[in-house]
C-alpha cells in the first residue's frame, strides 16, 4: 500500500482543481482523507504484529504525528507535483527530492552510521 499510495490517491482527484468537498478545496480534502485511511490501516497492521513501531513518539499514542508527518505532507506534495504544467518541472522536483533522499541517507548511514 505505502509503495502506490500517492499514485492511487492522485488518480482520485478531482479533475478540477477549483472543486470543494465540504468547503475545503478537493487536493486538501482528498489528502486528508488519504492521511486518515493510511493511519487506520497502519493501525490494522500494527494490532496484528504486521507493522512495529518502534518509538514512543510514533505509536497509537501519537496518531497525530503520523496522520501530518507520515502522510499529509506526502499527499500534499505529491499532488503539488501532478498539478505542476510541465513534465520538466515535474521531473526537476522530483529530482531534488531524490537528491535530498540520497544524500540524507549518504550522511546517516554512510558518515553517522546510524543506519
């Protein structure tokens, strides 16, 4: 699921992007709503031992946490992204999202060996 999410829940816009539902403009809504789904079912996961958390501040206590850093800010941006004009600059964010990714991992794991 966590691997095809963004492209699942984009399909699911609306294709005007001017559209509400409930008054709030539909790439927020649809992000929202696909944060609280992605929080239930890592829920499901972890009450049958099939996903762990392994830290206090990232656990059914703190579901807040996960519904904004684990996944609205992923929505948000993923959908940023498909709503960009150009493949160019769809392509050039996507870039950098990746350079930061491997970098981040360059530093923890191959300089603080925290990985």
């Amino acid at each position: 699921m966590f691997a095809v999410a963004g492209l699942v829940w984009t399909k699911m816009l609306h294709p005007d992007k001017n559209f509400k539902y409930l008054g709030l403009p539909n790439r927020w809504a649809v992000a929202i709503f696909g944060s609280l789904f992605c929080v239930f079912v890592e829920y499901l996961l972890n009450s049958v031992n099939a996903l762990t958390w392994d830290y206090a501040w990232w656990s059914s206590g703190m579901p807040l946490l996960i519904f904004i850093f684990g996944y609205l800010w992923f929505f948000v941006f993923a959908f940023w992204v498909y709503d960009m004009p150009t493949m160019k600059q769809k392509l050039q964010t996507v870039g950098a999202i990746w350079a930061v990714d491997i970098l981040s991992l360059a530093f923890f794991a191959g300089f603080l060996k925290w990985i």
